[in-house]
C-alpha cells in the first residue's frame, strides 16, 4: 500500500483537489461543517477510494497489455477507430430506418421523439418489431390499433427480451462448449501423460476405485463399476500390450505400493476389495510370449563341412550282395571249399 501511495501521490493530489475545495465550500458555507474531525474522516474516505481506484485501474491496464500481446500500438490505434466507424454506421442506420418506419405507418408524435425513445435497441430488434407491426396492421379481423407508435415501442420492448434470451443461450452454449474443450484437452494430456508412465495410469485407477469404498457397508460402490474400473481395465490392457509378461510384475508392484499407502485409510477390508479388481483382471487376460514364436535359435551350428548322406536304397542293396559274396570267397579260400551259387 505505501508503495501505491508513492506511485499515486502526486495523481490522486491532483483528483482529490477539486473535491477538497468543494468541501472547504460547504464547511464556509455551513459553519457546523467546519470540524476537524469531520474533515479528517472526508478526507481518509476520499485518499482511500482514490487509491483503490489508482489499484484498480493499474491492474485494468496491466490485463490489457497482456491481452493485447505483441499488437503494435498503430494497429491498435487503427482497428478503434474502425470500430467507431461501425458504430456510428450503426448509430446511424438506426436513425434512418426509425424515420422511416414513422413515416410509412404514420405513428403519432414527433420523428425526434420517436427516434430518441428507440434508438439505443439492436438494428436487428427494430427490423423484427416492424414485421410484427405490419402483420397486426394486415390483419383486418382484430381491432385497430388505439396509438401506433405506442403499439411499436411494446412490440420492441418484447422483441429485446427474447433477442436478450437468445444472446444469454448463445452465451452459454459458447461456454459449454468452451468448457468441453477443455476438458477435452486435459483428458488428452491426461492420456498421454498416462501413456508415458503406465504405472502411474493403474494407480489412478486404483485410487478412483479406493474413493468408492462404502466403509460402513464393507463394499464397493456399485460393486466397483465405474471410471476406476474402466481405467484400471485400460491401463492393465496397455501394460500387458507394452510389456508382455513383465506387466504381471509391474502391476503387482503398484498395487503393493498401493496397499501400504492406503492400509491406514482403507483398512485391511477396503484395500483387499479394491485389490481383487485388478487381480480379477489380470487373470483374465491371456499371458503373452516375449518372443515370436519362430525366432532363430540360440545356439550356433557346428562348423566345417556337412556330414555326407546314405546311399538311396537299390545301392545300398547292390553293395551288401557284393560284400556278402566277397566274404564267401575269403571262407572258401580258407578252407579250400568252392562256394556254391545262392
């Protein structure tokens, strides 16, 4: 606060001025006014407002030019003057079609009047306000009309409300969607965060199952069905798709991590039912293998040159009549026999 009031001191001197002298007035004017201590109070309340209005406008205009980012002042300079020069189009067109709508339909009073009661409505509002008018003109079953310019001036009242209701429905449908988006974006991040440590995604779902414990009945709420099964189901698929076997061990880490945080939080009970969730559907899952299934071997293959395969079978059976026969002609030539054709 003195920090403000030194930067502010010689501003607010000169703002309060006016109104000091005003008040040295009413105090010489009216003698009963001429306290001090009423003065010290006027002036502890004027320095005070003065300095919260120095505050506030010196946030107002630090919000701005973070708002208004690396825009070059001449830009900014021009693009304001565009936009009063479409207001005063607008101001403008206004004017004309209110005249003209007085003059077409003959309305009482004054075109000035008349110009000056409605010219602060939307364009679009008036144009409605005069379809309206002209139908109830139109229509020759109803009564006339007591005061044309009257009947407008009602019909545009009631045509700004409903234009009122649209912009606040357009409005929200804007931050509704603005809404969604971001927290589309968040799941996003979320997803890729989660991603990236797929550990920490089975934890989180392991919490979002430990905030549906029901202590006093002993049980998950909706027996566990919910985001915290969903994402613990995700999580556990993608660490199973990612790591194969070792996910079993992965998970079974997180979740012993998981029971000493929140043994003291959830009891024994509560930790076993949250815990059964995942292991539920760990077992369902098929248990996949680390390496494809017709991967080369290991081991290497012996080397220097290939052993020679048998003979096919007719030589074979030609080469053991021949070794039959030359083993009947060494017995005969041993004992002096001659051999006998078989």
């Amino acid at each position: 606060m003195k920090a403000i009031q030194k930067r502010s001191n010689g501003k607010s001197k000169d703002i309060a001025a006016p109104l000091l002298d005003l008040t040295n007035r009413l105090a010489a004017a009216i003698p009963r006014l001429a306290s001090p201590t009423l003065a010290r109070a006027v002036t502890h309340l004027l320095v005070a407002a003065l300095l919260r209005a120095y505050q506030h406008g010196a946030r107002a205009a630090r919000r701005a030019v973070e708002a208004r980012g690396s825009i070059d002042p001449d830009e900014l300079a021009r693009r304001a003057e565009l936009s009063r020069e479409r207001a005063r189009a607008t101001d403008h067109s206004v004017r004309l079609f209110l005249q003209h709508v007085h003059k077409l339909y003959e309305l009482s009073g004054a075109s000035q009047t008349f110009v000056r009661l409605l010219r602060r409505y939307p364009l679009s509002v008036l144009r409605e306000a005069e379809q309206v008018l002209a139908q109830r003109l139109l229509a020759d079953h109803l009564e006339p009309i007591r005061c044309r310019a009257t009947y407008y001036a009602a019909v545009v009242r009631k045509c700004f409300e409903h234009y009122q209701a649209r912009r606040r429905q357009n409005r929200q449908d804007r931050e509704t969607l603005a809404a969604i988006e971001r927290a589309n974006a968040k799941h996003q991040a979320s997803e890729a965060q989660f991603r990236q440590h797929p550990s920490h995604w089975l934890r989180a779902g392991l919490e979002r199952l430990a905030c549906q414990w029901q202590s006093n009945l002993h049980r998950l709420q909706y027996g566990g069905e919910g985001l915290g099964m969903a994402t613990t189901r995700n999580a556990i698929a993608y660490l199973v798709r990612m790591y194969g076997n070792a996910a079993y061990d992965v998970a079974h880490g997180v979740m012993h991590d998981f029971r000493l945080t929140y043994l003291d939080r959830l009891g024994p009970d509560g930790v076993a039912a949250v815990l059964r969730i995942p292991e539920r559907i760990l077992s369902n899952l098929a248990p996949t293998r680390n390496c494809p299934p017709n991967s080369a071997p290991a081991m290497l293959l012996a080397a220097g040159k290939k052993p020679r395969p048998p003979p096919p079978f007719p030589l074979r059976s030609q080469a053991a009549r021949r070794g039959r026969s030359s083993q009947l002609a060494r017995v005969a030539r041993a004992t002096g026999l001659r051999p006998e054709n078989s």
